[in-house]
C-alpha cells in the first residue's frame, strides 16, 4: 500500500489573506504568494477530505505549462520568499505547492475552451444545439470531437456555480477589443497544449484560462492545465458516446453521487480509497503530461 503525506488543507501566514476553494492568496506587497492546498472542491462544496499531494502536484504542472507554453505570464519564482513573518516550519510546508507571481488586473470571465462535447457544453448542446451562443453541427454524441475548438466563457465565482455565457456578454462587460483578443490567446494556447499533450498519449477534452492585466498587457494567470482546470483523456480508451475515463476527481464526483448525500447540507467524508485512487489520477497526469517522475 502506497504511503501518503498527511494533506495539507490550511495555511496560516501573517499577510493580508484571501481565500478560494483550493487556493490560499497572500498579498506579500509587490507581489502574490499562491499557495495550492491539498482541498478538493465538488458541486460547489469545498469537501472535508483533503487529497494528499494534491496542491504539489497542480502547482508543479502549472509550472510546467508556464515553462513550455510562448505565452506571457504571471510566475515569478517557485522559492518560496524568505520573509520575516515566515517560519522555517512554514517554508517546508509551502514548498512546491507555492507560487510567487505578478500582480495583476484580473479578467472577471473564465476563459473556457472546448475541443470536446462534454460536461456543462453536452448539457447545452442538448437542448438548444448550441454552446454558450456557438452553433454546432447536428447529431453530435456525448464527448464527441468539434469540428474546431470554441471559445466558450464563463462568469467566475468565488463561491457557486460559474455561469456559461456567450463571447457577446463578455465582449459588452470588457470590450470588443480585449474580449477578441482574450479568445484569441485562449484558442491559440489550448491548440498548443493539446497538440503537445497528443504526443504523451492524452486528449485536452476542454479547459479554462484566467488572464489578467499587467502594464498594459494581458497575460496568463492562476494555475494552467491542471485536473482541476481541464479534462484529460487518455487517448488509448477514446470512445466518444459515453463518459470517458479522466485525470480528475471522477472518483470523489462518482462516490458522492451514491453517498445519499444530499448536496444541500455539508459533505461527507471520503473513504480512504476514493482518497488515494483520487491522488494517484492527479499524480499520472502530472507525470504522463511532464514525462517526469514526481519527488
């Protein structure tokens, strides 16, 4: 049986702290401390049981993305900051779950690309044939492949449900200008990374960027072509008309659907194997994706 570190689900600094469902945020004054817990979030509930290894690997695979992709953005450093107020107890704990960045000006819209029919997308497509405003061809399955890749954005929320909306929402909330070129960058850094990752044997069924604003710039922030951010596929077990294996919390989604958990009321515990099956699908994406073993 494999050995796993004790998840890590809180992190107390003495900085001005904002926290999301997996992330905590440190202003460190020029800069950001990004720190990626080891929660694990499902409909719309931050769970109890945390995933050990889990804020490790996404910042590592992020790191990875910001090192391969030509696109500008917001990692400075992966050191974590030798600052008064952090303790070399605190140090170890953020080590390789931390990223120190840029601050920026952050678009208010998840930047979602689609390569594949599934998800919030099938739904739509479903009833209306049509994704966030795109018009799609008739007779599409479930997780068929696009004719072509679409930019489909979404509302972000702290807390609840992003909402899907179409390119004209989000072109009158920032402007043409800057929603064409959001949907430019977004299609060209998904088309990248999906022609790489078909070269490691996986399919990048759909994902979301973030951008943000820096000196004028747009450039790409939060993490990038994680489990948490993505679906991958393996490409071996395609087989489009049905749901497909992935690279995510497809366990802890599939357990808490026949828990007798009712979504209204706090979650319940995982079972241990739904933890580690959970971290060992995080853990192969980092290394089939990277090609690299995770220390």
């Amino acid at each position: 049986m494999k050995q796993y570190p004790t998840p890590i689900t809180e992190t107390h600094l003495g900085f001005p702290k904002r926290q999301g469902k997996v992330r905590d945020v440190y202003d460190l004054g020029d800069v950001l401390l990004i720190v990626s817990t080891d929660r694990i979030s499902a409909f719309d509930w931050v769970l109890p049981s945390g995933i050990p290894n889990k804020g490790r690997v996404l910042t590592t695979l992020s790191q990875f993305w910001f090192n391969r992709l030509p696109v500008e953005h917001h990692l400075l450093s992966m050191e974590v900051p030798i600052q008064p107020l952090i303790t070399a107890d605190d140090r170890a704990m953020l080590a390789g779950r931390s990223m120190v960045v840029r601050k920026a000006d952050v678009v208010p819209f998840e930047c979602v690309v689609r390569g594949y029919l599934e998800g919030s997308g099938w739904v739509e497509y479903q009833r209306s044939g049509k994704v966030c405003g795109v018009s799609l061809p008739a007779g599409l399955k479930q997780c068929d492949r696009l004719p072509e890749p679409i930019f489909t954005p979404a509302t972000k929320a702290e807390t609840g449900h992003d909402e899907n909306v179409s390119f004209q929402v989000m072109a009158d909330s920032v402007g043409y200008e800057t929603a064409t070129k959001l949907r430019d960058l977004s299609l060209g850094v998904y088309r990248q990374a999906a022609t790489y990752a078909a070269t490691r044997g996986l399919i990048i069924a759909d994902t979301k960027f973030e951008w943000g604003w820096f000196e004028n710039r747009l450039i790409l922030i939060d993490e990038v072509l994680t489990p948490d951010s993505s679906r991958f596929w393996p490409a071996d077990l395609y087989a489009p008309g049905q749901s497909q294996p992935s690279f995510d919390k497809q366990f802890v989604r599939q357990w808490l659907l026949t828990s007798g958990w009712d979504r209204n009321s706090p979650p319940p515990e995982l079972p241990a194997n739904v933890v580690e099956q959970t971290a060992d699908k995080y853990l192969e994406a980092y290394e089939r994706l990277s090609g690299a073993t995770f220390a």
